[in-house]
C-alpha cells in the first residue's frame, strides 16, 4: 500500500546507509563534506519528499531524485503536490536590471528596449506588483534607469504599489544578487530573485515557485530541454551525448529563504566560488533546490531575435 509522507512513521523504516534519514525530529541529509549529517526541521520534512512511495521505498526514493552523495542535492521534480497557501506580503521581490546586454547590439541595456511600448523590465515589475504574496519590489538597477522604474510605479492601480526599493548592482550577477539581498526589509520569509530581461513570467508559475521555496528551501522555475545536448571537447569533437530526460533549463524567478541565501553567501565566499545562477549557491552548500516546472513562454530577451519571439508569446498570452 503507498501512503503519503504525512502518515509515514519513523520507527517503521530502516535507516539507510547514505542519502536520508527519517528522525523523530525531521529528516536528515548526509553531508557532501564529512560523514555527518545536516538536520532539517521538522516542520520541513514532510515537505522534501516525492508524490507518493511505500513505506520501504520513501528513503531509497529520495536519493534517486536528489542525486547521489559528492554531487548536489538537486530535485528533479516539477513541483511539489501540496498546495501551500503563501501569507500576504510575506516574499520581497528581487528584480535585477543591471546587465549591459551586449549580445543584443543595441544602442541602450537590452532590458529597456521596448516591447510592445513597454520597457521589458517593466514587465515583470507589474506582474510582482499584482501578487498579494509580494511585500516589496527590490529593483537593482543603475541610477540612471530608476526612472524607467518610478515612472511605471506611478502608472500602477493604488492597490497595487508595493513599496519600491533600488538598489545598485555589482561586478557580476551573485553580487548584483547580494546587493539586493541586503536592501530587503528584516521580516522576508523569501526572496523571489528575477531576471528582469524575462517580461513574460506569469503569476501562476511565480506562485507555485515561491511555495516549492517556502515549503524546501530553495526552488527555481524551469523546463525539460526539446533539443539533444552534447558536451563537446575543445577541439569541437562531441565527448558525449547527454541524457536529455534528465536536463532541465532553469529560468528566474528563483525563490530562496533569505538566511539559507546569506549563509550560501558566506560558504561561496569562503571557498572563491563564482556562480551563475541564484540556487547554485545553495547547491554548494550541499542542499536540496526543487525545480518547479514553469512554461516555454518565460523565456530571456538576449538578441533581436528573442525580441520578435516575445512579441509573439504576447500576443497569445493576451489573447488568452
């Protein structure tokens, strides 16, 4: 018979040898780094699990999904079943626009083109903006483009202008992503970091992102690849084919716990680690990130060609 985690009883299962354990207090997860194991409240446990197993099989399940020890917990899953009902206010919205855009060629940073008559980091703005999750919009940006931001802000409905805070960006994205981190008000329960060059994020998606955050950790929206990927050796020939079922293309917004972000900082830090993505940080740390799995739509506007997709996907999102 499969029952759900929440009927699972700890006595009753075996401890493993590597991966997780079940304890009175929660589970735990073998640590990347010693032989110890990290704890994870209790109020956490049932929520790092996977749809339904048996009994027998919950532990030994987790290890598959998660990966095996030396490598980074990272689910593979789209989304946790549960429904989790987010308290109003309770996510600050971290929305970076301080990338040059060089890919793009344009004259002015690709995230201030306009789409449709709108800026494209403005977008996003909105969407965050009409969310009762969302208690602020941190907007990190360069000052010269506060105003592309203020003068939206001044367009919303009364109902919608959560408090706008700015923010300057760093030498690369974790440190743009720091900078906004620490000009959050104290009582975030999680940050929703997004890419401001993606207009197109819905809230559904949003949503479903930042309770797989609330509810593990760390989370991030993303989709299976279509393509076939090879890695390929420096000289151009193909080393090998990777398994495409098990690739995903990771987008933002990526919701992360606040003070499990500041202590990835603190760990990237210490060991000189550079990352491209916000959830890699708390993958360092040896942790679980779930992928959410969010839609094609949400795609990143980097060269005039993204320009004339996302024109496209507009059009059938509002036409819906």
């Amino acid at each position: 018979e499969h029952v759900g985690t929440h009927c699972i009883d700890h006595r009753s299962i075996p401890r493993p040898r590597s991966g997780l354990r079940v304890t009175p207090h929660g589970i735990e997860t073998l640590s990347l780094v010693g032989k110890s194991f990290r704890n994870y409240p209790k109020e956490r446990a049932n929520d790092l699990s996977i749809k339904s197993c048996s009994k027998e099989g919950f532990l030994e399940a987790i290890p598959r999904k998660w990966g095996q020890r030396g490598r980074s917990l990272v689910a593979h899953a789209g989304g946790l079943d549960d429904e989790l009902s987010l308290p109003g206010g309770c996510v600050s919205a971290i929305i970076l626009a301080g990338g040059v855009g060089k890919r793009m060629g344009a004259a002015i940073p690709k995230q201030y083109l306009e789409l449709s008559g709108q800026p494209i980091a403005t977008y996003s703005m909105e969407t965050f903006s009409q969310m009762e999750e969302i208690g602020e919009l941190v907007v990190v940006c360069n000052e010269e483009w506060e105003h592309v931001f203020d003068e939206a802000y001044a367009s919303l409905p009364a109902a919608d202008k959560k408090p706008l805070v700015f923010a300057r960006p760093g030498a690369e994205r974790q440190d743009s992503v720091f900078n906004g981190l620490q000009a959050c008000r104290g009582g975030a329960q999680l940050v929703a970091i997004h890419d401001s060059a993606r207009p197109l994020v819905t809230k559904d998606d949003c949503r479903r992102c930042m309770a797989d955050g609330m509810k593990v950790g760390a989370a991030v929206l993303g989709v299976p690849v279509k393509p076939t990927i090879k890695q390929v050796n420096a000289d151009g020939t193909v080393e090998k084919t990777l398994t495409r079922s098990k690739l995903w293309e990771v987008q933002t917004p990526q919701c992360i716990k606040p003070g499990l972000l500041k202590e990835g900082f603190e760990v990237v830090r210490a060991r000189n680690i550079e990352v491209t993505d916000d959830v890699s940080i708390i993958e360092a740390m040896g942790l679980p990130v779930l992928i959410t799995q969010g839609s094609y739509t949400n795609i990143k506007v980097t060269t005039p060609e993204d320009m004339s997709v996302a024109q496209r996907f507009l059009n059938d999102l509002r036409a819906e």
